[in-house]
C-alpha cells in the first residue's frame, strides 16, 4: 500500500492555506497517486509531493502542471501563487554575504557582477548581430555568469535558460511551455515530431519580439545524452536560428575542452562560423573590480592588502573564478566588523583550500551512515571523462536514495545545488579542489563506471514496463553483484529482479539435468538400451561442462581486460589460465593484449611531451608540450628518444609527412608553420600559412592540400544561398628553396582533401547542395599545380574523407555516419573501380591505415578495438584480427603481414607490438620466465574446474 500523506501542520500561514488547497485538488480529481500525476504533469512524483506538503512555494511551472494534472482551473491557481510569493520575497538579512560562491551569478544577481563589463558587451553585440553564438571557456572562467548576469540580464527580449541533461527533449519543453501555458506533456510531443518544430513553436508562441534561448553547459549533449536526443537538439536549435522568419537568438555555453565535440557536427560548426566569443582569464583590473564592487555594494571594505594577494594568487588562471568567489565567501564569514581582510582569507585557507576546508568541515560533521550517503551522492553527480576532465551531472531526485536533510546540508556549504526536480554539483571546481572527491574518483573509477551503466540499465528497465528482456546476466550480472552497498532501492530492485531471473534460469536447467539423469537412471534397468543411454548421458554432461568452462573463461579474459592498467602481470597469468580452460576466442583476445601490455615498450628518455608524433617511415619524430608549446625534433633508436633540436617556435603538431622531412606547427593565431627537416638537427622554416586547415601533405611534404577559407552558406536551410567561395580547397607547393606557392583547386564546398604521396592525384570530399550529400571527386595534378577532373563523381550519404594507400594503389573512402569503409582500386584515376566493402565498423573515433603492401587496412573503430582486414582480394574483404581491450588510444598503426604482428602507439609515444600468430604467441607466453611465479586465484575464477598447469 502506498504511504499516508503527512498531514500538514495547520492551516494559519498562507503556505500552508496553499498546500491545503492542492491537496482538496488532488482528492476532487479521485486521489491519483503522485507517480500517475507526475506521469501526465511530466514532473516526478517527488516534486509533486513536495509541492503539496507545506514546507516552501513550489515554483509557479510545478504549480500549473499540478492543477493541469488535476483537472483544475489554471488562471485561479496563477492568480493565488502569484499573491502568495509577492508575502513569500525574505527580506535582506544583516550581513548577508554579497559575493555568490561556487553558485555562480544569477540573472537576478547581475547588480553585482563586475569585471566582465567589457565582455558582456562584446557578447551582447554579437548575439545582437548573429542568430546563433558561441561562448566557450575553461570550467570555472565564468560562462554561466557572464550568459546570465551579463547576457540575459541585459535582454530586453523574453529569455529561456535550460542546459541539456539527459533528455533536452524534456528540458525544452518544460522551459517553453510556460511562455504559452501549455502542457509540457504537450509541447514535448511536438517537438519530438520533427526538429523543425521547435522554430515552429517559438515563432508561435512570441510572433512580436524575439526569443533568446540561451542554452548552458551545452557540453553534456556529450556527456549524458544519446546520440538520437544530441543530434535532435543540434538540429532543432541551428535550424531555428537560421530559418527564415526565424524569431530565435541561440547561445550555447560550451566548455572549452569540448570544442572539438562540436566540430563533429557539420550544422554545428557551419552554424557557429564567426559567432564565437572566448572567456579567458580575467585581467588584474578586471579582478579587482569583481572583488571590490560587491563588498562596497554592501557597506563593506576589502583590505588592500587582501586584494593585492587574491589577485597575485589567481591571474592568470582562466578557471580560477568559482575559488575565488568561494574563498570571499569564506572571508567574508570571518570578517572583522565591515571588513573583508587578509587574515580571514588565510584562516579561510585562501583560493587553493577554501572549498576543500569548506567540505571537510561538512563531511566531517557527518555520521559514518552520513558521511557513506555523502560519499555516494557526490560521486552521483560526477560524468566519468573518457579523454577529458571529468563534469558535473545533474540526475533526478528519484536516483538519490538518501535522506532530505544530508542533501539540505550539503546545499547550505554550497557542494550542490537542489531544484524541484533535480540535484547537481554547484560548480565542477569542487572535483578539482576537494582531494578527498579525486581519491574518491582514482580509486573507484572502474566501478563507477560499472555502476553508471547499471543506472542507466534501470532506466531502461523501468521505461519499458519492466520488460524481462532488459535485466542483467551472465558476466555483467555477476559484476554488478559487487556493487550492492551503493545502491539505490530501485537500482536493487533491478538487480534482484536479474538475480532472480538468473536464478530461475539455472533453477530451470537444473531441473532438466536432474530429470535427465531420471531418466537414465530408469534406463539403467533396460539393459538392451544400456549402452546408448550411459552414451547420451556422457556426451550432455561432456556439453554442459563445455558451457561452463566457456563461460567461465569469457568471464576470466573479461576479468584480466580490467587488471591490465595496474597488474599487468597477473592480468597475463589469468589470461592464459582462462584460455587453457576453453580456448576461446575472447581469452586468446586478452593473452594477445595482456602479452602486449607486458612488452610495451615506453621511451626510456622522454620529457613529459603532450604529444609525440612519429613519421610513417623512418625514426625521426616530433613532439610538443602541453605548456610551453614549443616544438622539439627526436630520433627513435631502440626504445630510447634521442634529442636531435628544438624548434624555435610555439605551436601543436600537426602532422608529419611520410618520410620525416617535414613538419606542420599550427598555434592559437590561426598561423601553420612548415618546417623542413633535411638535417634533423637543424629544423628550417620554409614559411607560414594562415587561417588555412592544412589536411594532406605528399610523400615527402613538398605539397600541401586543405581547406583555406571556411565561410559557410548565410542560411543553413538554403544552400543555394552559400558564398561562392565556401570549403575552398588549396594547394601549396615549394621546392626546398623558393618560397611556398599557393594554387586554388577548381572545387567548392570542400570539408575534406587528401593527396596522394606522389602528388599527382588528389581528392576531394564535399558538401552537396542539402549538406548531407558528400561529392567525391578525383582530380588529375599537373607538376605545375593546375588540377582536371579525373575520375566519375561519386555521391555518398555522411560524414566522409578519404585516405590513399601508401603504394597509391587503392583509396579508402571512410564514413563516420554509415559506419562503412569502401575501397576503390584508383591505378586509373579517371575510372575508379570498387573492390571492397568493410561494413558494421563503429566508426566513432576512425584511424584507417593501410598496411605497407597496400594488401590490408587497420581500423580503429572505438576505444580499444582495432580490426585487421586483408583486402588483397577483389570483393572479398576478409577479417584478420579483431583486437580488443586495449588499455590505450593508439594514435598510429602499422601492420606487418609478412610477420603476422601489428604495431600501436599511443600520444605518448609508448610502442605496442601485438602478435596475430596465435601459435607463437602461447609459445612466446609459456618462455616467459615468470609466468608460474604467481598462482592464479582458480578457486575464485574457475569454480568446480579441475586447477590446469599455464603451459603444458
């Protein structure tokens, strides 16, 4: 049965007149459960129940969505919120701080927003003069206050604020259903229609003046959405702003690190095409301001000398402001009458440990239960970076089994932020400064990750009426077992409904082994049927100790995978028992990874470089530093980088031709530098390149091919309307001696180009008239530059480019979007003839490479997996290899068939050699001196099998 409702207190206040009142509602409409009412309000049942029981006014949108859920009458329920909150405004307490803390600025706190004056009004033109901007900046430079106590503050036109969270479906349309009044429920259907839609209903909905739909931390579109929900909102919100009559001004918040996200949508990037605007750090002026301003707002001074240190500590620092704003508040607790000083920011612990002290206080003040739930919401509210930082998430109050006040508590020290409906962190400056949260995340990571997905499993679960066919088994049942303590009561229930399942499963076979062996046990008796009956009886159990064993190996390599980063050598050591319990083909998968990892090979001399990058052929290499960008020239000899010179420029690496002779710089003014390396130890500037994209370079990087200019059509929705020079494709060319030359290929709209390594063909990808289509044509070079059409045009449907053969022979034309791989024999490139079609790759992140006899293609399609295809016969692509589990991003791929062995490196510069010969490598296994120096835990991984030697 379901709970009594708690009665209210009395009925003297207004609050609670008003929670009466709701109440009355929900018995006239027949007492539907908050679970029924949220389903029609599209609101949880949690923030329904919470608007009805007293303890503070729910917002108006929860109120209205209550009453239409009720069958009330909407204007009534608007006229009494509205008297209520106008009696429900606190006054101003004595002493309130007037600095906000790792809350960040409001658009109601835009009174007391200083330093950044410059840059909102930089950003205020811009979004005056383009319908779809930009902003981006670091975690903490300040993006979410200058969008809105800089940005929507100053709008005179109507504003929407949402961020994406999980489902932008759902956010948009509870935060534009109350423009109109309409039913959230409503409004999410239509939109969910067509993304057209959404310029549909906003030019409905404010047909005299424009909207500014302000979109925040646009980075979790990457982070919690799917792919199908991403790809709505990116489309939804480009064709809003660029389509005619378009009554809509977009802005998208996005982390700085997520930049190169964005450049994976082709709307996307054409949309924000000259409508960026960067929040770097603040200047010491600019610092000043925004320390000052709000105490003298408030009768306050700061002592100079706290100014002078706050700004010695922090400029600088673009993601340094949320510390700041927190360390203040902290000082200003600790104030001596009206005086914000210095001492009262050091016994804060000052920018560094302010927060950090702040949550240790809260954490500490805890009970062990107290500080367990803490330690479990906060690690809630965290997505796993996979490459990048991690961030902050928002989930539902549903996925937060813990009590009220912990989460009250943690809101007052400003750890996280609570909604009606939602819990997040305030600010993602808390996982960076708060050690004890990072050893929470180091030394849980694997589990976390675990049990993201057994959230995200539930979800499904529960949205599919509890289907059976959606609970966990097998080898994912049995590591989600390990998580029990930090579950929730739904995620339990989802975990002891798959435990049961499982149980019922085995119960099930159970139940036919024993009746099986019933019946041989009758059969005993007929002694003409005998033989053949204890014959059947051993080849079943004989089946179903395969099975088992089968299992259990899959299990065991699936185990070793995960031992890799910190055991490599007990990851090798379970490997191979797994594999002598059945040789499947998952252990053999993890003896060749756990093999490799034990052999990789790390440059022995090496700076800590953000990037190495070696050339095709040869051992000469070239790096870059995260923090000095500077450049430096190596020589890779036997496992050891050799320092050869340093480059006498900042810059990334861009790439490197084939035979190491030369190199591109590209650094943050939009210049490439090219870089001849005839002496290695003498690296020459041949000369610079500007606000090109720079994609291909010849064998011997004496020709470039790119992108020059980028202008994109001034309507997304009307390609005809582009500029005649959009996707302009380029080629440079030098001799060694002259100067660079620039000559301009007869081809528009071009997103991608690549050359071959003689220089003589090139092609080119573009975009077609809807921007969906891609156009592949190859083009004839003359020695002097001039380019002719060589072969036929061929149309493909999606993100595409293009990649020749070492040898030339072939072309690779990969595309992201249908996940497919063709390859086109091009010997003559005016008659381009297919020979094979690689389909069902996950092309998420692709490295295609050929191998070295142009007879077979490494990809890597995901994380971790690398496929080998020989492709020496026409039609016929065939699977050499498929590798999985690799517990790094390999950046660079060779393949040796002669020698059967593939060869990875990662950025780091760390070499991975991988043996496709499955007998040499046991072989090569068993020789290892230490592979019986430690027993495998059989008892543990291999129960009821007989303990095996590792090699015979």
């Amino acid at each position: 049965m379901p709970r009594r409702e708690t009665p209210l207190a009395s009925d003297e206040t207004a609050l609670l007149r008003f929670a009466a009142g709701l109440r009355r509602l929900r018995e006239k409409a027949g007492r539907p459960t908050y679970r029924e009412l949220g389903k029609r309000a599209n609101y949880s049942a949690a923030a329904l129940s919470a608007a009805t029981a007293g303890r503070k006014l729910p917002s108006l949108a929860v109120t209205l969505a209550f009453v239409r859920a009720c069958g009330g009458d909407v204007e009534e329920w608007r006229a009494r919120w509205s008297e209520i909150a106008v009696d429900d405004i606190p006054e101003p307490r004595p002493g309130e701080t007037p600095y906000v803390g790792l809350a960040g600025f409001r658009t109601e706190d835009a009174d007391r927003f200083f330093g950044r004056e410059e840059l909102t009004e930089t950003l205020v033109d811009l979004v005056r003069r383009r319908r779809f901007t930009g902003v981006f900046g670091a975690s903490g430079s300040g993006k979410s206050s200058l969008l809105r106590a800089g940005l929507a503050a100053r709008s005179e036109d109507p504003v929407v604020l949402i961020a994406p969270g999980r489902d932008p479906l759902e956010e948009c349309a509870v935060a534009l259903a109350g423009l109109t009044d309409e039913s959230p429920v409503a409004v999410r259907a239509e939109l969910a229609e067509s993304h057209r839609n959404l310029h549909l209903w906003i030019r409905r909905a404010v047909a005299e003046r424009d909207l500014l739909l302000v979109v925040d931390q646009f980075e979790e579109v990457f982070t919690q959405c799917s792919a199908t929900d991403r790809d709505w909102l990116v489309r939804a919100l480009v064709f809003a702003a660029n389509a005619d009559h378009s009554r809509v001004r977009v802005v998208i918040g996005v982390r700085a690190d997520f930049y190169g996200h964005c450049g994976r949508h082709p709307e996307l990037t054409a949309a924000l095409h000259g409508g960026q605007v960067l929040v770097g750090a603040m200047t010491a002026d600019e610092l000043r301001r925004a320390i000052t301003e709000p105490a003298a707002r408030a009768g306050a001074t700061v002592e100079t000398a706290l100014v002078v240190r706050l700004v010695a500590d922090v400029t600088g620092r673009a993601s340094a402001l949320p510390l700041v704003s927190h360390a203040l508040v902290e000082t200003w607790r600790r104030r001596r009458g009206m005086t914000l000083s210095l001492a009262g920011y050091e016994q804060a612990g000052g920018v560094e440990h302010a927060i950090a002290r702040t949550a240790e206080e809260v954490f500490g003040g805890l009970s062990p239960d107290g500080q367990r739930d803490a330690r479990s919401v906060l690690l809630r509210l965290i997505a796993l970076g996979e490459g990048i930082e991690d961030t902050r998430r928002r989930v539902r109050r549903h996925e937060l089994d813990v009590d009220q006040a912990l989460l009250d508590r943690l809101a007052r020290a400003r750890l996280i932020t609570l909604d009606d409906d939602a819990v997040e962190l305030t600010h993602e400056a808390v996982i960076q400064a708060w050690p004890r949260l990072r050893d929470w995340l180091a030394s849980d990571r694997e589990a976390l990750r675990r049990h993201r997905e057994l959230v995200d499993a539930t979800d499904t679960w529960e949205a599919h009426d509890r289907d059976p066919d959606a609970l966990y088994r097998g080898a994912r049942l049995e590591q989600a077992r390990s998580l029990e303590e930090r579950l929730t009561g739904r995620e339990r229930a989802f975990l002891d409904a798959s435990i049961a399942a499982e149980d019922s499963r085995r119960t099930a076979e159970r139940r036919r082994t024993r009746r099986l062996k019933q019946y041989v046990a009758l059969l005993v008796g007929l002694v003409v049927v005998l033989a053949g009956t204890a014959a059947y009886a051993g080849v079943a159990e004989n089946r179903a100790a395969v099975q088992r064993n089968g299992a259990l190996s899959m299990r065991a390599a699936d185990a070793a995978l995960r031992l890799l980063p910190d055991r490599p050598a007990d990851a090798l050591r379970l490997a191979l028992a797994a594999y002598r319990v059945s040789s499947t083909a998952e252990a053999l998968n993890a003896v060749r990874v756990a093999w490799a990892a034990s052999n990789a090979a790390p440059l022995a001399t090496r700076p800590l470089w953000d990037r190495l990058t070696p050339a095709p052929e040869g051992d000469i290499a070239v790096s870059t530093e995260a923090d000095a960008r500077s450049g430096t020239v190596w020589r890779i000899e036997g496992g050891k980088a050799r320092h050869l010179a340093d480059v006498p420029a900042s810059g990334r690496i861009g790439r490197i031709s084939r035979d190491g002779k030369a190199f591109l710089l590209e650094d943050d003014r939009g210049f490439t530098g090219l870089w001849h390396l005839a002496e290695p130890d003498e690296p020459r500037l041949i000369g610079e390149l500007r606000h090109v994209d720079v994609q291909t370079m010849s064998r011997t990087g004496t020709v470039l091919a790119g992108v020059g200019r980028h202008e994109m059509p001034r309507r997304f929705d009307d390609p005809g309307n582009a500029l005649p020079d959009t996707g302009a494709a380029t080629l440079w060319r030098w001799d060694g001696d002259g100067p660079i030359t620039e000559t301009p290929l007869p081809a528009k709209r071009v997103e991608s180009v690549e050359l071959r390594g003689d220089a003589r063909v090139v092609v080119t990808v573009g975009f077609g008239s809807d921007y969906v289509e891609r156009h592949v044509v190859l083009w004839h070079l003359d020695p002097d530059g001039r380019a002719t059409p060589a072969g036929p045009l061929l149309i493909v449907e999606g993100k595409a480019h293009a990649v020749f053969s070492p040898g030339g022979r072939f072309l690779a034309l990969v595309n992201e979007t249908t996940e497919e791989v063709e390859v086109f024999d091009v010997t003559d490139p005016s008659a381009p003839r297919h020979w094979a079609l690689l389909t069902d790759l996950a092309l998420s992140t692709p490295v295609v490479e050929f191998a070295a006899d142009d007879r077979a293609l490494v990809i890597g399609g995901r994380p971790g997996v690398v496929q080998v295809w020989d492709i020496g016969t026409p039609g016929e692509a065939r699977p050499v290899a498929s590798v999985e589990g690799l517990p790094v991003a390999a950046d660079h791929a060779r393949y040796r068939p002669d020698a059967r062995e593939l060869a990875l490196s990662d950025p780091a510069g760390s070499q991975w050699r991988l043996d496709l010969d499955d007998e040499r490598l046991l072989r090569d296994v068993c020789a290892w001196p230490w592979v019986n120096d430690d027993p495998v835990a059989w008892a543990r991984y291999f129960p009821g099998v007989v303990e095996q030697r590792l090699c015979p």
